[in-house]
C-alpha cells in the first residue's frame, strides 16, 4: 500500500492488468535527464562538472562558487517547469519497448513533485510514450508492490537510483531489480551497486534482462 495518497489515486484509476510488470524508472531510463539539465544549467550562467555521483556540489555559478544545496533544489524545480523545451527519449528505449510492451503491462513511475504531472505526461505523449504515468513524493517500493496487486505473473523494475532499487527490493522481494542510467560520465562515478541489482550497459541489455526475468 503506498503511503502517498496521491500515488495510490493514480495507481487505481490505471486499468487492471495480469500480464507480467515491468515498471520504469522516468529521468535517466525513459528520458535524458543529466544531458538536458546540464545543457540548461549552461544557459543559466550555471556550469556542471561531473566529479561525485550528485548533484549538489557539482553544479558552479559563473564566478566559479559551487552552487549552494537550495540554490541546486530551486535550480531542479526550475527545471522540472521548463522540462518539455529539453527533455529527450534515453538511447534505444523506443526499440527496447515495442517488444516488451507486446507481452507485459508497462508503467512509469517518476519521484517528482505531483504538480508536474500534466507537464511531464504532455512531455512524454509528445515522444509517443504511450504508458501510464504515476508520480510519487514517497518510496517507490510501496508503489511498485501496488501496482503488481495480487498478481500471479512476475515484475521487473528499472530505475538509475539504488535507493529507489533497494526500495522495491524491500516492498516486494520478488521483484527483478535492473539498474539502468542513461549518462555514462555520471554512471561512471556511481558507487559499486549491491549484488542483488542486474547492471544494465544500455537498453538493449535493459531489455534483454527484463524478458529474461517476465518470461516473455
Ligand atoms: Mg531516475
């Protein structure tokens, strides 16, 4: 049961489903998100230079100061406004769904203010992503573990956060974990993921071990 009202709303008015479950991360899995948010920092006066796995203290004003943590919060909520004129589809996801998407329901799942739900679902029907979207202020886990309901076919779930990933694990132990980040420079600087989380090089691998664990 997720404990954001909100999200379980959402979570009830998506159709029922038995087919097996693969439910995806939005920022880094479906959409570029690292990319388009540091080509618009750019065109703020910000520059971001990937040195840790984070945000804050990686962005730079133009004096050179690293940005401070609410002006990284207030830049992230900028963004999320504007995220439409920038955003685009992650390498090989349109491929990778047209298969999945003909054997197992899809849903996204994005951890973001539900204010921006109307603009990131107009973001992704103008991409020709066709899937139920569902936002989220709280855990992912409870949120997975609702969608899958009572459900005898299986669950995958992709996300870049392992916290996210961990997340799912501890809501619902059967769930197949894959970890999946679009910006490679980024992914790069990601601490060693827990052995219970498939690494996933891109989607075509993405999408392989997705089959894999739906039986589809
Ligand atoms: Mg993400």
């Amino acid at each position: 049961m997720s404990d954001d009202p909100d999200t379980r709303r959402q979570i009830e008015s998506i159709a029922e489903d038995n087919r097996p479950l693969l439910v995806l991360d939005v920022d880094e899995v479906v959409l570029e998100f690292l990319g388009p948010f540091m080509r618009w920092l750019e065109s703020e006066g910000f520059s971001f230079r990937a040195q840790s796995f984070a945000l804050n203290g990686n962005i730079f004003d133009s004096e050179g100061s690293a940005a401070a943590k609410e002006t990284v919060e207030s830049l992230i909520t900028r963004f999320f406004e504007v995220q439409h004129e920038w955003q685009i589809l992650a390498p090989g996801f349109s491929d990778a769904l047209d298969s999945l998407s003909q054997k197992a329901q899809i849903v996204l799942l994005t951890a973001m203010p539900h204010r921006h739900f109307a603009a990131r679902e107009a973001l992704l029907t103008s991409l020709s992503v066709p899937y139920p979207l569902v936002t989220t202020e709280k855990a992912k886990g409870p949120a997975v573990s609702l969608l899958h309901g009572g459900r005898d076919a299986p669950v995958a779930f992709i996300d870049d956060m392992a916290y996210n990933l961990l997340s799912v694990a501890k809501a619902l132990p059967s769930a197949t974990l894959i970890h999946l980040m679009a910006h490679r420079p980024m992914r790069d600087l990601m601490p060693p993921l827990p052995d219970s989380i498939i690494a996933a090089e891109d989607w075509p691998m993405a999408a392989r071990k997705a089959r894999e664990a739906l039986g589809i």
